[in-house]
C-alpha cells in the first residue's frame, strides 16, 4: 500500500509499505476512503512532538471500511464504514474509567504518533469497538473527518474548558479548523459575545460568516486595547488559545477578565511565559488539555439532525497521490486560503 511517512526533521514523503495486519483480537484494519491533515501533522514535520520519530506513517483522522476485525471486536464487521477517533480507548484501564482517555493505558493518542496512522491506505485501529464509530446513512461521509479529532478538540479542550456559559465573552485567539470549531460549537452555550482574533483576513472573514460578533487582526492593531474596548475595560471570561506560540499564549492572558479561563488548546513546541506578576490576584484558570474524544457521539448526533455541518470547514480536496501536495500547500494555508483539506483515498 501507499502511506505517507515522516522521513525526517522538515520532510514527509509517501511510501511504500506492507498493509497492516491484525496484532491484537481486538484490533480492526480500516482501508481509508478519506483522510486529512492536522495542525499537529505539521508540528511533527517540525519536530515539535519528540513521542513521534522519523518513520511514523503520520495521520490522526479518517473515514473509511473495515477491512478485518480482530476476535474480540464485536460491535463492527467487514464492510462496515466507520470514522476513526483521534483517540483510541480500551475502556477499562483506570484512565479510561475517570473519563480520561487520551491517557488510555494502551491507547490514547497513539495514532500517527506512537504508531502508524491514517495518512495511507490501511490502517491498524487498536481498541476497535471503541475507537470507531458507525458512519451514519445519509450524512455526507467526507465531511466526517473533522468528528475524528477537530469539532471533540475544539468542544472539550477550548469551550469546555473555558467555562463558556451563555451571557459570557469570549476570545479565542487563532482562526484556522480548530479556532473556527471552536467558534461554532461556543454557540452552543449562547455566549454574550464571541471575539476571533488572527493576522489573516480571510480567516476572520470565515470567522464572521460562521457567527463571530467582532474580530480582530492583531498584525495591524493593538489588540489588546480593543478587546477592552469591547468589553467596556473588563477583559473577556473565556478566552481560547488556537494557535500554539509563545506570542499568541501571552496575548491571551492580557485578554483575560477577573475570575476568567484560558483554555489552551494549541500544541506547543517550546516554553512560554506565565505573567503571574498580573494574574495572581485575578482568580483566573488555566487549563490544558488533550482530547479525550468523549463528545464524539453527542456531536455526531447534532450532525445527523443538521445541528452541525462540520463539511463546512473543508476548503481544499486532494487525492491520496498528491498528498505531498496538499501538505505543501496546507504549511502555507494563509497563502491559500486553506481551512481543512480533504484528501480522498
């Protein structure tokens, strides 16, 4: 089969490789009829995660067909299509029992990290009774890549997290996929006013389109002093980091209201600074988080009753042979205008 490898610091290139086989009776092997690129892909091709080493075929989300089962796997057969969980759960260690996991004992966020992912043809899915789910009849299948880790990571690391209550303001700080989900699933609480801030016009454009009351470009204006304009000098009560740099975790702790909550959800390759000379007497929490995937059935079922249109943050497609291709153009997504790309098996 083809798959797309991480060869080396700076390099992804397709490959090559023996389709996967059964390890485990409850392993499953899911051929892929669609998969996409995340953000932390692009943090790995930088060295940003150190679990995940050069030779990783690299992936996370997907849909596709079952191809085998393992003995054990009982809720799934050949043939049946299924969307991948960014998460793999065994249910039963102590982890996954307290709601916990991402931090599964034997699973967790092993895909394209720790083992090999989605971005080929096949892929091995341990855990498979809860590490998938049934693919719905009459939902647009390609647009169900963004429930196998954005729309669950958005929801619970950023407007869970963040204490997004109805009434409330709220920042988030990043307007690519993840920062936009979270935009959409925020509304879910009826926030008093949400606020998107990015260096990219389109993207804050996007923003607006999909229900922002205000947005900001901070390459062209003190962001900070306008955010307190529009919360009358009160700062906001929920502000969500979507970006993963230094410069943008210290913007958000300057947006942040008495009694507020950052939730960071960006993945961070280096240290930043925590302003503790400001906060300390501000009774605000700090949260961070990987996604655990628990939300996934709750939003699929907003998604079978037309709640929810996660397709609408696709913007490019691509076939598996231009994978390279897409990753190219997806590192330069401002250039382009790229929210999530498609990559159709």
């Amino acid at each position: 089969m083809k798959a797309l490898v991480y060869t080396q610091l700076g390099k992804v290139e397709l490959q090559d490789r023996p389709i996967p086989t059964i390890l485990a009776p409850t392993d499953a092997i899911v051929k892929l009829t669609y998969t996409t690129i995340c953000g932390t892909d692009l943090h790995i091709r930088k060295g940003d995660v150190a679990t995940c080493a050069p030779g990783r075929i690299l992936g996370h989300e997907g849909v596709g067909i079952i191809h085998e089962v393992g003995s054990s796997v009982s809720h799934f057969k050949k043939g049946d299509s299924v969307i991948i969980s960014c998460i793999s759960s065994c249910a039963s260690c102590e982890n996954c029992r307290s709601g916990m996991p991402s931090h599964c004992s034997t699973g967790g966020w092993i895909l394209g990290n720790e083992i090999d992912g989605t971005q080929a043809e096949y892929v091995r899915i341990p855990h498979g009774d809860c590490s998938l789910y049934a693919v719905p009849k009459g939902v647009d299948e390609a647009s169900l890549v963004c429930l196998s880790d954005i729309y669950p990571t958005a929801f619970e690391c950023g407007v869970l997290n963040a204490r997004v209550r109805p009434g409330a303001t709220v920042a988030i700080v990043g307007a690519g996929p993840i920062g936009l989900a979270a935009l959409v699933t925020a509304q879910l609480y009826s926030p008093g006013r949400v606020i998107v801030i990015d260096t990219d016009d389109k993207r804050l454009k996007v923003a607006i389109e999909l229900g922002a009351d205000a947005t900001l470009n901070n390459s062209s204006k003190d962001v900070i002093a306008a955010t307190m304009e529009l919360t009358e000098g009160k700062g906001c009560d929920a502000v969500i980091e979507a970006v993963g740099i230094g410069p943008t975790f210290e913007l958000c702790q300057k947006l942040l209201a008495p009694g507020g909550a950052l939730a960071n959800i960006g993945v961070h390759g280096g240290k930043v600074d925590l302003f503790l000379d400001d906060l300390w007497a501000k009774n605000i929490t700090i949260t961070t988080r990987l996604v655990d995937a628990v939300t996934t059935p709750m939003l699929l079922k907003m998604v079978e009753a037309k709640k929810l249109n996660p397709g609408q943050l696709i913007t490019h497609k691509f076939k598996f042979h231009q994978i390279e291709d897409a990753y190219r153009m997806f590192g330069a997504a401002a250039q382009h205008g790229a929210l999530k790309v498609l990559i159709e098996m």
